[in-house]
C-alpha cells in the first residue's frame, strides 16, 4: 500500500505533500531533520492522509494536491476529502 500525506509545521502553519510506503517512517524521518525541504520548519504533525493499492495512483494525487498552491484551496481539499483530523504518528487504521 501507498499512503499521500499532508504534514502540517507546527513552527508556523506551512504545508508539505508527499507520499510513501511507510507512513510512520516518513514522518518521523520529517521531524528528525533529515529533508531538507522540511527540516527548517520543524516539528510537524500529519494532518491528511489517504491510501492507495499502488504507487501510480498516490503519485497522481499527491500531484494534484502539489499543484493547489494557495492556502485556502488545500485547506478546503483537505476538509472535503476525508479530513482525518490531526493525527499523530502510529498505527493507520
């Protein structure tokens, strides 16, 4: 399975989109400083998150949500398709 996340910075509100295999990983990995597209904005905290069976399908998304640029509108893609709240790392159900 594929996972596309929207990460949240708890420093000042900024969005990050991405997808992986291992959603537990992927996150701790974002708030351990070892991207660099994420580490100055430490810590984060997954506020989306949506499964998929294979890869082809989660890159599509997280294309799609990638090319949202404003605020608003992904704050509203998120409300509309299965907000899951703020969700914190572990277990997916």
């Amino acid at each position: 399975m594929y996972f596309v996340y929207i990460i949240e910075s708890m420093k000042d509100g900024r969005y990050y989109t991405g997808q992986t295999e291992n959603i537990e990983s992927r996150v701790k990995r974002h708030n351990s400083g070892r991207n660099l597209s994420t580490k100055a904005y430490l810590p984060w905290r997954l506020k989306w998150l949506k499964e998929f069976e294979s890869r082809s399908e989660a890159v599509t998304v997280e294309k799609k949500i990638k090319k949202i640029k404003r605020r608003a509108g992904l704050e509203k893609f998120i409300q509309e398709n299965n907000f899951r709240g703020v969700a914190q790392p572990g277990p997916v159900t």
